[in-house]
C-alpha cells in the first residue's frame, strides 16, 4: 500500500472485505461491495483501485448517464471483477457472483422509497442463492431484525471481540421502557 492508515474499526472492516474479495477473485469468480453513501464509495473504491487496480467498477447515482453506461459495459464485457456502489449496483449485470457485501448494513438507505421499491439487501440476498455464493452483513451496529437471525442461528454471526487499539467498550445500560417511559422525547 502507498499510504498508511491508522488503525480503526473503518480500516479493520475494509482489509476484511479486501481480503474476502480477493479469495473469491482467486478462484475467478467476483464481488460486489455495497456502500451506503456516495461519499463512502469514492473512499472505497479509491482503496480498492489501490489492491484491484482496472478490475474495480463503480455504480452509483451521481455518475452521469454516460458514466453510467461505460461502467455498465465494462461489468457486462466481465472487464471487472468488483463493483463497488450504493443499492443500485446490485442491479449491475456482473456474472459469476463469488461473494457479495454490504457495508454499514444496518443503514436505511439500501431501501428505495421510489418507484420501483426494492430492499438491496433482499435483492442480494437472492443472488447469493442463485450462485451459492455468501452475503457478507457489516456492521457495527447491525439492524435489529439481521442481529436476530444471528442469534436465532439462521445466519452466522461474525463478531470482533476486541476494539481497534485496544480502546476500552462503552458503559452501557439497558433501560425498560415500559417500566421507565419516555418523557418529553427523552
């Protein structure tokens, strides 16, 4: 790598990734990495040209039209063997799936309120089925109903046991709201 980063769970989530991606790209198949924000993908997909040099494409809403139609060329030529986007990338016509991720799962916004409604990680999650392969959920704080399916034991439950630098955890306390209601918002 030409630059250093300091370590963080950022950067710890993001070597992982990188280093799934390249097994799969080892065994000829490829990946998708879904972001939540734009903003998050250029960071990304910045690294990740970095590790995968031209077999990185990206996918999001702010590429013009035509931007859009060259990345969409390159990934239906198989010129590369990552995507990197927000929820719409899921729609990219990349074959030969190995792995899909979703970064930050928890956040709302892989939902689409616009027409057509679609839920990215559901759309992914069919994809993974259709080519075996397996769907990767990140997040620090994962959406309650994903945590759920981990300890009810339908999906695996990856979990970092200790925090980037040794950084102590927070206190936390768990508070009954139904013994203890809400008051004015607070």
């Amino acid at each position: 790598m030409s630059k250093k980063w300091g370590i963080s769970s950022r950067r710890i989530a993001l070597l992982c990734e990188q280093e799934r991606i390249d097994g799969v790209i080892k065994k000829g198949k490829t990946a998708i990495l879904l972001v939540p924000e734009i903003t998050l993908t250029m960071q990304i997909v910045n690294r990740f040209y970095e590790w995968f040099g031209s077999d990185v494409a990206i996918f999001h809403s702010a590429l013009s039209n035509g931007e859009k139609y060259d990345e969409y060329l390159k990934i239906m030529r198989q010129e590369v063997k990552v995507v990197v986007g927000t929820r719409s990338a899921i729609f990219t016509p990349l074959k030969n799936i190995g792995i899909i991720i979703i970064d930050e799962e928890h956040d709302g916004s892989y939902k689409s309120d616009m027409s057509p409604k679609y839920d990215a990680k559901e759309v992914a999650d069919r994809i993974c089925q259709i080519y075996k392969a397996p769907l990767l959920l990140g997040s620090a704080t994962p959406a309650i109903n994903t945590y759920y399916k981990a300890k009810m034991g339908k999906i695996e439950l990856l979990e970092m046991k200790k925090r980037a630098k040794n950084a102590t955890m927070p206190d936390i306390e768990i508070i009954d709201l139904i013994d203890n209601p809400i008051k004015d918002g607070f």
